[in-house]
C-alpha cells in the first residue's frame, strides 16, 4: 500500500516538507535539509539515509537535485518529491476504485475528490484535509490568520502562463485547469509571491510524467527561478540519473536495461555539471572536467600520470588502467655527518620512514658567560650548540671603573673641565678624556673686587666699598670711613661704614637755622664752610645760644620725636680806625663762637626695621672771640661742627 499526506496551500496546515512511503518491509522517508542555505532532499530507507541512485530488488529512488523519485516497476507506482509539492502517479488498472484520503479514490473523477472518512463530500478540499490525519503526519492545527492591515490584491498573473503556449504540447494531455484553480487559490489565500510557483511545477511534473519535457522557469521573469548549489547549474529537461566517474554506477544505473528502465528514463528539470565537467561520483557535488582520474579512499581525486607521497609509499595514477599503484619509499643513502661542534653528539632519528643521523647539543658542556671590565659590553653569539660570549668596547671613557658618554664631564683634575671626547686612544682602545682649564669669569660690579681662594679653582667677587645712588641716577663707590658730599648738595653727606662683613651706608642730612637776610646786620650775612647754611649777625641781637627744633634725619631714618638744635648767633665788637702812627687804617674784630661743646646721642628708626644711634654736637654756649679782620667790611663767624657717628643695629 501507499500511504501518503499532501501537506501544502490548499489544506492550509503548518507541516514539516516530508513524505512517507510504506512499501511492503520498507519504510522511505523523504524530507528536506538546510544545507548552508540550500534546501536539500535527503532520503532515509529503514531510517538509514542513502545516497540516490539507490536500489533494491523492489523499488528505485533516484534525484536530480530539485525532485526526488521513488519507482515501483512492480505496482507500476512512482512518487515524486519536492519539498512543498509531491505527486504520486498510479495505474488505473492497479488502483481502480481502490484508494481513498485526500488525494480522492481513484476513479478518473475529480467530483468525489473531497471526500471525508465518513463517505460525505465536503464542498472545500481545504477543509477536508484536516480529517485525513494519519498517525504519521507531524502536521498541527492551522492557526487562525492575523487580519491583514490593509486589503489584499491576488495577483494571478503567474498563473496565466498554465494557459500560455509555454505549456502548448502538454494541453492535449493534460488538462490544465484544476493546476490553474489551485495556482490562483494558492496566491490568493497564501500571500507568498512565488507560491503560484508549486502549481506551475506540479503541472510541469505531470507533463513530463507523460514523455513532455517542458522549459517554463525561463517564462516567470526570474519568479520561478531556481538557483543550484555550486558548481552545478540548472537544466530544465535533464536525465533522471546523470552518469559519474564511477564506471560500475553508470553501469547499474544508467547502461543496464531492466524493469526500472522505462521509469527513469524520461526527461525532467534538475541541477546537473555544467558542459564538458563530470560528477566526480553520487555522493558528491564535485564536477571535474575530465574522467581520467584514479579516485582516492579518502574521496580526493588526482588525474592519470598524477604522483604523490603517501606515508611510506610513492604512489602514481596509472594512465591506462585508472588505477593507483603504490611501491616503498627507498631511503637515500646518509652522508657522513661529523658532530664536531662544542656540546655536539650524534643520535638517530626517524625522517617519514628512513632513519637518519643528526647531531643534537648537550647544554651542560657549554661555558657560562664571563664578566666584561668597564667599558665593554657583554655579546652572546649562538653557535651550534653553546652561546659564543664576547667583550667588545664600547664608544665611552672609562675612568676610576665608570663609564661616560660621549660629551659627559669626567671628575679628573679640580681646576679642568675634563670630557669624553669623540677621539679613541689607540693604546686602550677607547675614548680619550680632553681636560682644559676652567675659565674663571673675573669681572666683578661696582664697589666689588676679585679676589682669589685658597683650595678653589676660582676667586670670587668681594665686597670692598659702599655703593650709594645718587638722586641724579649715578652710582659710586665709597671706601669704609670715609665721607662724601656730592657736588651741588652741600647739606647732605655720606659716610661708609664696615661692621663685620656688612658694608653700610649712613646718610647725614645738616638742618639750617631759620634765616631771612632782611633781619641781618648789613655786611654780616655768610655761608657756612661747607657751603650748607647761611649765617648773619642779627640786628639787636647780643652773641648767644640758639636753639632750633627739627626732626633729625640720615640715610631715611628718622627721629622718633623733635630735637632741639643749637647754634651761636649774634652782634659783636668790630670797629675801624685810622693810626697815625702806622699811617693806616686798623681793624678790630670778634666773632660770635662756641665756648663750650658737648656729644650727644639719639636712636634713628629705619624703614627696613633696623636703628642705629646718631652722635651730634650740641653747643653749651656761645661768646665773642677776637678774631683776625683781613676783609674790610666782612667778618667770620662760627659754625656749628657737623661732625656725626653712627652705628646701625637690626632692631
């Protein structure tokens, strides 16, 4: 018997693409595989797979890539498969009345092809296919489809080619119109562009099942095309079994005529080698472009007069009997091998199937590396078997057991600057040490002078004398202890001081006692020696001590508070007359002076928060003093000694 299940568009249920033949002890299922992204027929007989051509006493199954074929010659049965559509074609006078499911009975009348188990015909063949489940079908309830967002338009064109003259010769054979009303239901209810495909193929198959071999993928505009594994190329009116490099294939399959003969003979559409390329053999998709080949265990191929090395052998393809012949490698005869190196000995080894000598290192024979002196480096070489050790010199000046780069100053001599020079010493082999005298810079500023020092290489610039800025922006230098006045400021004096190491400069300003000439006595007006002061006899005023207050000031520091400041001022004797003895005029004369004087002392506060103590003379009191007249009409007077002793501390 022939069991079967038509799983497809028109019974709208979701089943995996199989089919099951049940033929006396013989179970062939038939199912598809994804093979890197191509669907693939594969084909179990007693759920052991097989490679078609396949045959047995009974029934043949053969492929050309796209369908698949189970023959019968006994029952004059054969079933086709091709994933979504199979077919099974039977004889009337085999099957007559004697079939039922859902391919109908087997009458020649398709009014009773949607028959339920029960006998009743169902107007829908879809919905009659859900009764025929068998306990073979994987098939599950159809579920219910998600409402289409938008009108759908079936678009039958496809199918129009059934009617076309793509298909002329087999109208009077077959008649199309029941592929056409399932290519149009398929379209409509599948909403898969190229679902009317099945119809046409289903129609085709029929054709060539009676002898009409039909090229009608080439008419869809690429819909319906069909792409062939590499390298294998589609045909669309090829042999049911297409020959091989295997001769005894060919022969059973194709060459020898018996009951199969006549059912796969016929033409239909497959993946076939391209022209003027063989299939190398049925279990595989390797197309080669010639037959004169020895196949290999391993399924590899080589072409005749083709040699190789195969473990031990050397094999050759022998061109007139397609057949490997294999004889032993021959060993070449071994030079004479001398291990003479250091840490060397011989040992055998085998090479593929030959033994051969070599030489092989003993490590513990090898010296170990030496120590390289100051500027050398340490260089391993590999020899044979121990490293070679070398010490050779390095580009830098050694002195006292270090190294210096080129340019580096090297610690030799104090007073020379000695580095390492690009020139090598011909005796040692390294880089000469040039050594010069250091330059000592001996220029020292202003107030400052050179001097040398004991143990150094150098002198350094000391400080000799005071330097003071004058206010109209020249500088000079003073020698301790002694005082300047500048020119044109007779009012001010400096005076240097040395006090350890320190050079210090004390600045002593002289304060003039009021003066207005309109309250002189007329002729005694004067200047004081040092040009500071201006000095009168005052009108009606006796020589006398006077006292001036001022804030006293040296160098910016300053008083806390006034001091009194004295002075002698005053009228006295001088008088003119004529002797007539000496017949001249005579002078007498006296100046107002100081009698008596003491030193005082007074603390001056700086600005950089240090004080010294200032000594200034104070006059005790003053008298007329008979002085010489050498300038008729002008007299001398005293002054008031400037003399000033400091000393500064740092407060």
């Amino acid at each position: 018997m022939i069991d079967n299940y038509y799983c497809g568009a028109a019974d709208g249920l979701s089943c995996p693409q199989s089919i099951t033949v049940f033929y006396q002890s013989y179970k062939i299922f038939i199912t598809q595989k994804d093979i890197n992204g191509h669907f693939t027929n594969q084909v179990y007989v007693n759920d052991k797979p097989v490679s078609p051509a396949y045959q047995s006493g009974d029934f043949r199954i053969v492929t050309t890539g796209i369908d698949t074929a189970v023959v019968i010659p006994k029952i004059d049965a054969r079933v086709t498969f091709a994933g979504l559509i199979f077919g099974i074609y039977l004889p009337f006078s085999e099957f007559g009345n004697n079939t039922e499911g859902q391919c109908g009975t087997c009458d020649n009348n398709r009014k009773d092809d949607c028959m339920l188990p029960s006998g009743k015909i169902d107007p829908s063949c879809p919905n009659m296919a859900h009764a025929w489940h068998t306990n073979n079908s994987h098939c599950e309830p159809p579920t219910p489809p998600k409402p289409s967002p938008r009108p759908f338009t079936c678009n039958t064109t496809i199918c129009q080619i059934l009617k076309s003259s793509v298909f002329e010769k087999c109208h009077k054979i077959i008649d199309y119109s029941p592929f056409v009303v399932a290519c149009e239901f398929d379209t409509c209810h599948m909403h898969i562009g190229h679902i009317g495909c099945t119809s046409l193929q289903a129609y085709a198959d029929a054709c060539a099942e009676n002898g009409v071999c039909i090229d009608w993928r080439s008419a869809t505009d690429g819909v319906c095309e069909y792409k062939c594994p590499s390298p294998k190329v589609y045909e669309a009116c090829g042999p049911q079994v297409a020959p091989t490099c295997e001769q005894w294939y060919n022969q059973k399959f194709i060459y020898t005529i018996n009951q199969f003969s006549a059912m796969t003979d016929m033409k239909i559409e497959g993946c076939y080698c391209p022209n003027h390329t063989y299939l190398l053999s049925f279990t595989s998709n390797e197309c080669v472009p010639s037959c004169e080949i020895c196949q290999l265990a391993n399924g590899k191929w080589v072409k005749a007069n083709a040699t190789w090395i195969d473990g031990c052998e050397e094999c050759i393809c022998e061109e007139d009997t397609l057949q490997v012949s294999c004889h032993h490698l021959s060993c070449p005869e071994q030079p004479f091998l001398s291990c003479d190196q250091d840490g060397q000995v011989k040992v055998n080894e085998s090479v593929g199937c030959c033994q051969k000598e070599k030489c092989e290192c003993d490590m513990k024979k090898c010296q170990p590396a030496p120590v390289c002196p100051p500027g050398s480096v340490l260089t391993t070489t590999m020899g044979v078997c121990c490293p070679k050790f070398t010490c050779p010199l390095k580009p830098v000046c050694v002195y006292n057991e270090h190294e210096y780069q080129v340019g580096e100053l090297v610690p030799m001599r104090p007073c020379e600057k000695c580095t390492c020079d690009k020139q090598k010493d011909a005796s040692t082999g390294l880089l000469k040490v040039d050594c010069k005298p250091i330059p000592c810079d001996e220029y020292c500023p202003q107030g400052y002078e050179y001097q040398r020092t004991l143990g150094q290489c150098c002198g350094n610039c000391v400080q000799i004398s005071c330097i003071i800025s004058l206010s109209n922006n020249s500088t000079v230098t003073l020698k301790p202890g002694s005082i300047l006045t500048p020119a044109g400021n007779p009012c001010v004096g400096y005076e240097c001081l040395k006090i350890g190491n320190q050079f210090i400069t004390v600045e002593a300003k002289i304060f003039c006692p009021p003066y207005n000439p309109k309250d002189c006595i007329p002729g005694t007006e004067t200047i004081a020696p040092n040009g500071c002061c201006h000095f009168c006899i005052k009108k009606g005023q006796p020589c006398s001590v006077s006292t001036t207050t001022v804030r006293l000031e040296s160098n910016g520091c300053h008083s806390k508070g006034m001091v009194n400041i004295t002075s002698c001022n005053g009228a006295c004797g001088t008088s003119t007359f004529y002797s007539n003895s000496l017949r001249s005029l005579q002078h007498s004369c006296s100046c107002c002076q100081e009698l008596a004087t003491s030193e005082r002392q007074i603390q001056l506060f700086c600005p950089d928060n240090t004080d010294f103590t200032h000594t200034y003379t104070h006059i005790d009191s003053c008298g007329c003093l008979k002085t010489e007249c050498s300038v008729v009409g002008r007299g001398k007077m005293a002054t008031t000694p400037s003399s000033v002793k400091s000393r500064r501390r740092k407060r």
